[in-house]
C-alpha cells in the first residue's frame, strides 16, 4: 500500500522531489513576492496568506500571515485575514483585498470599479496584474498543499520557517533545502 500521502512535511519536499519544472515557480515566487513594487512586501504576503485562508490551506496561510506580520512588526494584526473592512491597514489596501477576494472566490464578479477603487489611491494598472498573478500563485500552492495533505507547521517551525524565508527569499529556502537534504 502507498505512503504517498504521508510522505511529505513541507511543500518545499514535494518541490524537491519535482525539482526539475517546480525549481520554476520557486524563481517565479521570488520574483513575484519580493520584487520592489508599488505592493510592499507585507501586502503581498497578506494576499497570499489572505487567499490560502480563503482556500482553507492553514499550511500556506499560516506562514504567509506570520511573514506579513514580520514585516510589519506587529504580531498582534490579524484582522485582514479575518474582516476587510474592519482590517488595521491603510484605506488602500483595503480595496485590494477586495479584488484578491473576488480573484480567488467569483473571478467573473470583477468589474472596472473593483480596479477604479485601487486606481484611485495612486496605484497604476499594472499593480492589478500584480494582485491577480499573487492569488494565482497562492491557488497553485495551496492546491499542491492541500492535495499532498500536507501539514501545518507548528508555531516554532512557522516562525522560523517564516524568518528564513524574509532573511533568504524564496530560492534562499530551497537552496537550503537542497543542502539540508543533500547530507
């Protein structure tokens, strides 16, 4: 009988043992989540964690939600997780939530106000494009996840899971990875 579904504690596992096309989504995550844009960091790792929740993926949201709060050295901020509009962030992250809720729950609800409320705190088009593609890379990942049935990390392992990934970066973790396993 297999163990296939038993055998993997971190999606950096399964992404390892796919190596050869996942080493691709790794690049494209460091790209994606740490480029300087008009998104800072912490927005876009609150996208992710807010989309992994949505998807019920505790493993993703979980380690997203602890980067974010990291980044924004307020480990007590949960809310945009948990209620938009009553969330302790700025006005103009607000509506950005928003689309990523409609990206990841009614992709067909968007309409051109969904992008005006964004557009109209600064932000140009192409941050849109930015939103969309995080909540893509969230429901790749949280489907990899939840389908390999893989765990949450425990609190400690979470914390610093998430402190490598802001020291490292996405491909400063796999390559860690790769050493750990390598031995």
């Amino acid at each position: 009988m297999s163990n296939f579904l038993n055998k993997y504690k971190s999606v950096y596992d399964v992404f390892l043992d796919n190596w050869s096309y996942q080493s691709h989504f790794v690049l494209y995550l460091e790209a994606l989540m740490r480029q300087q844009t008009l998104l800072p960091t912490y927005i876009k790792e609150m996208i992710f964690a807010y989309i992994s929740g949505l998807n019920g993926c505790q493993y993703c949201k979980n380690i997203h939600a602890e980067i974010s709060k990291k980044l924004l050295r307020d480990a007590n901020d949960e809310q945009p997780l948990l209620d938009i509009e009553n969330a302790g962030i700025e006005e103009k992250y607000k509506p950005i939530l928003k689309l990523a809720h409609k990206v990841n729950a009614d992709i067909k609800s968007i309409v051109d106000d969904d992008v005006d409320q964004i557009l109209q705190y600064g932000f140009d088009e192409q941050v849109i494009s930015e939103i969309i593609s995080i909540c893509g890379a969230a429901q790749f990942m949280n489907t990899v996840v939840v389908a390999h049935q893989i765990k949450p990390l425990d609190d400690v392992q979470n914390i610093g899971s998430a402190k490598m990934m802001i020291e490292k970066g996405y491909d400063g973790l796999a390559e860690y990875m790769i050493s750990k396993r390598n031995k």
